[in-house]
C-alpha cells in the first residue's frame, strides 16, 4: 500500500553537500518521496561544488536532482537560495526557469500573513569574509571527520553493539569558541531581522538545527535553522501556521530498508549535466 504524502506549505533545506562522502542522499530521497510541499527553498550547499569530483557523484545523488526537478516541473515554486560552497550560481541570482528561481536571499510572505526572511548565513562567517582558502581547508577536513565517524560508528554498531556518536558535534559542543560563534551567528541573524521588522529569519550554514525566539531592545523574532544532511539529516517544515523541525530517526530509516534499493552506481559529470539540461529544457516548454 502507497503511503500518503505529509502535504507542508513551505519545506527548507539546506547543507545537503550532494558530491561528497558525507551526503545521506538516500535519506534525504527517502524522506522527500514522503512529502508535498507547496513552496520548497533550498537555502544553500545543496551541490557542494567546492569539493565536486569528477569520479564520484552516486545514483544517489542524481536521484535526489531529478526528484527537485520532477516537483519544479509539477509547478512547486522552488527557491534556490545560494550558499558558500554552490557560490558559483551567484552570478545567476535573479534567475527565474519555470517555478526555480535563483537568489541569494527571499522573503517569504507566509499563508498566515508573517514575514520569513531567508539566506544560507555565510555572510556572517568571518572565516569565509577573509580566508576563503581556510574556510576550503576546513570543509575537506570535515567531509574526512565525518568519513571516520561512519567507520566508527559501523564497529560501534555491528561489532561492540554500542549506539552512534557523531565525532562531530561532541567537538563543536566541547569548544567553547565553536559555541561561542553559533551563539554570535544567531544572534546577529535575529538582531537584523529584528531591525527590519521580520516575524523569521531562518538560516542554514552552521548545521545546527534549531527553532528559538530571541529578543533584544528593538523587539523579539523567531530564529529557526534547517540543519544538514551529513549529520543531523534535517529539514524545517512549516504546516497549519507552525514551525517544526523534522529529523530522520531510525523509524524513517527502518521504513527505508524495507524499500526496494536498485544497486548503487556511479554516474558521470557528461551524465549529470546531460540530465539537468533535460531537465531545464522540460521546464522551459
């Protein structure tokens, strides 16, 4: 039996990094199958293209792109909100094919009146303001962490029968300067959004899925963030005037395994871009 679709009125992700080790593109696809979405935004490093190879891009992958487009060409207004590591379709901000537009930020007027105010949150990174190259380091140096994680946590669960950690985040939570910038980064993105009068300014860069109100002397705002789908495989849902947070449990991933996988096969930069032409040109007509 075909189980029914969650219908959402807005769907954000963000930090997906489809061309790396770390993308849980299966996940990801899995949990897309299973919602409607009436706007979805893509807030930024959804392909990574800073670490893009030319020898690895899974089928995976590809189908998490042709289900996008399968839902662009079905009319879903789809915003691509550019990112640090997809920087390259900047110089297309403005772009508008079909229901996918290209930005660098959007403000969505929501079913209930509020204002959501939308970008990736690289600009606030000072890393990325002026080392660039450090910033680049640091990624590669990430997608290896979470390459040992998956390791550890395959003799954590086959082997020693223990549950999962991600290396990652018992880092992130045991440097203070790390917490410290999550905190700045918030802050800063709600005091602006405070400025301009938004209701919610929703974020994604840092992979730490959160929904908070934050205040200050001006006035209060909601910051929310998407997450990512290399560690917390999270996305932000908005339904019947609310926000939520989703996150792939191992309820979704047991519903997974009981799905028919074809095998897994590596596709080709020719291929990928041949199939997002297509894609593009079915858009168009």
């Amino acid at each position: 039996m075909k189980k029914q679709k969650r219908l959402l009125d807005v769907l954000v992700i963000s930090d997906v990094h489809l061309g790396t080790y770390g993308c849980h593109a299966k996940e990801l696809l899995h949990y897309l199958k299973g919602v409607k979405p009436k706007i979805v935004v893509l807030n930024g490093d959804i392909i990574d293209i800073w670490q893009f190879s030319k020898s690895y891009w899974p089928n995976s992958h590809m189908k998490v792109i042709k289900h996008l487009f399968n839902w662009m060409g079905k009319g879903i207004k789809t915003y691509y909100v550019t990112g640090n590591h997809d920087e390259m379709l900047r110089r297309f901000e403005g772009l508008k094919m079909g229901s996918l537009q290209i930005v660098n930020k959007v403000v969505l007027i929501l079913p209930d009146g509020k204002k959501a105010w939308i970008f990736h949150g690289d600009v606030f990174d000072v890393t990325m303001q002026h080392s660039k190259w450090l910033a680049r380091l640091g990624a590669v140096g990430y997608d290896t962490l979470i390459l040992i994680n998956r390791l550890f946590n395959f003799f954590s669960e086959k082997i020693f029968n223990k549950g999962k950690l991600s290396l990652s985040k018992k880092i992130k939570e045991s440097v203070k300067s790390a917490v410290s910038f999550i905190n700045n980064f918030e802050k800063t993105s709600a005091d602006i959004g405070i400025s301009n009068k938004f209701d919610y300014v929703i974020c994604g860069h840092i992979h730490h899925p959160e929904i908070r109100e934050i205040s200050n002397d001006e006035g209060r705002i909601v910051y929310l963030n998407s997450g990512d789908w290399v560690e917390n495989l999270s996305a932000l849902e908005f339904v019947n005037g609310e926000w939520s947070i989703f996150r792939f449990d191992d309820t979704h991933k047991a519903e997974m395994i009981l799905e028919t996988e074809e095998e897994e096969e590596n596709i080709t930069v020719n291929q990928l871009f041949d199939t997002m032409l297509q894609e593009f040109n079915m858009m168009r007509q």
